[in-house]
C-alpha cells in the first residue's frame, strides 16, 4: 500500500460590505489543504494525483445527469437493469440540454432574476 500526501498553502480573502465612501476592507488569512491518498496502485505519485481527480470529476458528471434526470435513486439493485435505464435517459438528456443551451433567447420562459441558475426540468416545463 501507498500513502500518498499532498499539501497546498494559498491565501484566502474576503470583501467585507461597507459603506459609501468608506475604505474596503479585506479579511485575509492563510489556507492549508492536505488531501491523502491510500491507494496499492503501483504508479508515480503524479498519474495517482490525476487518476483520483479525473474520478472525481466523472462522479461530478454523474450526479449532474441523476439530479437533472431526476434520478436519485435507481429502480433496482442491480447494476444491469440500472444502466438499461440509464443509458435511455442519458440519449434524452443530451439533446435537451443542447436546446436548452441553444434556446436560451429563442423560448418564452418565465421572468427570473439572472443570477439564477435554475434546473433544466424546470425550464422545459416553463418552454411548454
């Protein structure tokens, strides 16, 4: 087994509201992160690092696509018949996001401030 450390020191800040004609103030202070990794693959340091990230990132992808598709929870328990379900919807939500990228000023959808974001289910069913 490999123990893997990687630790990373950055600053952190943060803008404090005042008022008009006030001078900003700035809160600073010093951030350590350390992730580890324990891992038996027998590879340098730095593909474990990318292997691990490019994981996470996949796993990202993969809950996006389960919540947009509202599909927290799988019908079944086994592996199988959850990738039969899937892959259907993957197919759907492909185009769908690809008009909902595209379609941004082309539909009617309702009135929201635009620092929201909101979720692609809700913004078909406002198109329709």
């Amino acid at each position: 087994m490999h123990r893997i450390l990687k630790a990373t020191k950055r600053l952190g800040w943060e803008l404090k509201h005042v008022p008009t004609g006030q001078r900003l103030l700035v809160k600073r202070w010093i951030v350590f992160e350390v992730e580890t990794w324990v891992t038996s693959l027998d590879l340098p340091e730095t593909d474990i690092v990318e292997i691990y990230y490019q994981h996470a990132i996949a796993e990202q992808y993969h809950r996006y696509i389960k919540s947009k598709l509202d599909l927290e929870r799988m019908p079944s328990g086994s592996f199988k018949t959850n990738a039969l379900v899937l892959w259907p919807e993957t197919l759907a939500f492909n185009p769908l996001r690809l008009l909902w990228i595209l379609g941004k000023c082309i539909f009617r959808h309702r009135h929201r401030q635009t620092t929201q974001r909101g979720r692609l289910r809700t913004n078909i069913q406002a198109w329709i």
